[in-house]
C-alpha cells in the first residue's frame, strides 16, 4: 500500500462519507449518549463534538434542542456540517486539531464519537488531546468518547479487503494491520459519477489501537476519573470488544 498515492483523509470523500455511512445508527449513538448525560445530572443543553466531520450527530443534537460546537480539522468536512446546520440556532463549527485546540469557554458535555481518538497515533498525542479536553470542560463536566480496540483493528479488520455499493458509490477498502505498533493502514478507493464522468478518488487512513491500561492510564494522567465501557452498553469493556465507549469525569 504506498500512502503517497492517496489524499489526505477526509478530504476528497467528504462530499460523500455520509453515503459510506449510511448503515451508523447515529440516532441510537445520541440516545445512548443522552442516557449517559441525564445519569449524571448534567442539565445544561451544550454539547462541544471533537472530530464533528459531516456533523450528523450535531444535527441531531441540534434537533434535540441543544447549543452545538463542532471543531475538526478538515476543512472539506465541515462544509459538508455547515450545509447542515445553516438553519440552526446555537451552532457553531471550529477548524482545528483536537491535539492543541483551545475553545475559550467551558463545556458541559465534550463527545468524540466514531473511532476519532484511534487517528490519534502516538500516546502523546492521545494524552495532548486530553489535556486540551480537560481544560475546555466544565466542572463535573462529563467527556464522552468511543474507540476501536486492538482486537477491533487486528482481527475485524485484519489484512482484509471488501468491496461495496452505497447509493451508486461503488468503493475498495484494503486495510494492512501492523502488529508491531497495533496501526492499521487503509486505503479507500471510491469510483463517482460526476457531470456524466466517472471519477476515481482515492484517500488513506490509519487508526491505533491501544490497550485499555493505557487508555484509561492517560486519562486519569490528564486529571479525569474514567470508566470505559462495551459500546452503547453499561457493560465494562475488555480487550475482546470491538468497540469500547469511555465516559469521564473532571
């Protein structure tokens, strides 16, 4: 797999990840998350998403009638989250790195949702984005996240390709599972008809697994209590789920 072939991640499928992500059950995310909010007596309706992307969920949210800020780092997404959230009141989206931002205000609620964190490839940077999370948030703010584990990247996705058909998006993925750092390496190849042309666009993403230890070791060095979980369950997580939801208090 040679990355130098392939744009930047979330850049020239943007116009098109909804599509490709059409089978998330985003609602049944936001009701989950929302029992997890209403468990911890947080009744202020502000939510802060790290790595907002398209902003399907902070549409939802904003439906639900709370105030939303969406920070990600790409630019071509969140085009796509302003299309969405031109006709919502108490919106605001935020180009930046969730390694170093700085949102100038305090958050109630701070969500990072749909493996995010895994992009995150080093353990400094993981602790760098929770640190930045720690200081946005308020007292007894809650931060809410998702991630895939090692057994997720190593065994689910493996060295293994496939190929799909999304509302007349025919793609490639090949994913390429490095046990020597727990990266896995995907390309994404997506053949689109444009103005009766087809087109091929091409993009590369690697995510990290971490061991749980860890996770949970640089949350509570960046200051937080935390519990991780099985996702969208009340369940502990371990290292045999594919999915694990952390929830974390300041």
């Amino acid at each position: 797999m040679e990355s130098r072939f392939y744009s930047t991640a979330f850049a020239t499928i943007a116009p098109y990840y909804d599509k490709l992500m059409s089978f998330v059950n985003y609602p049944g995310w936001v009701d989950h998350i929302e029992k997890i909010i209403n468990l911890n007596n947080i009744t202020e309706k502000r939510i802060f998403d790290l790595a907002c992307g398209t902003g399907v969920c902070l549409e939802l949210w904003s439906d639900r009638g709370y105030e939303v800020i969406g920070l990600d780092k790409s630019i071509d997404m969140l085009r796509v989250s302003k299309e969405k959230l031109l006709k919502k009141n108490g919106s605001l989206l935020v180009n930046g790195d969730m390694r170093n931002f700085k949102l100038g205000r305090k958050m109630p609620i701070i969500t990072c949702l749909y493996d995010s964190l895994n992009y995150l490839l080093t353990e400094a940077e993981l602790l760098y984005c929770f640190r930045r999370v720690y200081d946005a948030l308020s007292d007894d703010g809650i931060f809410i996240f998702d991630m895939n584990t090692i057994h997720s990247l190593r065994d689910a996705w493996g060295n293994n390709g496939f190929q799909r058909r999304d509302e007349g998006l025919f793609s490639i993925w090949s994913n390429r599972f490095n046990p020597n750092n727990n990266i896995s390496s995907l390309s994404i190849t997506l053949h689109v008809r444009r103005n009766g042309e087809e087109m091929v666009l091409r993009e590369f993403h690697q995510e990290r697994g971490y061991p749980l230890m860890v996770i949970e070791e640089l949350l509570r060095a960046a200051g937080f209590d935390c519990w991780l979980y099985r996702h969208l369950t009340f369940t502990p997580a371990t290292e045999d789920d594919l999915r694990i939801m952390g929830v974390v208090k300041k």
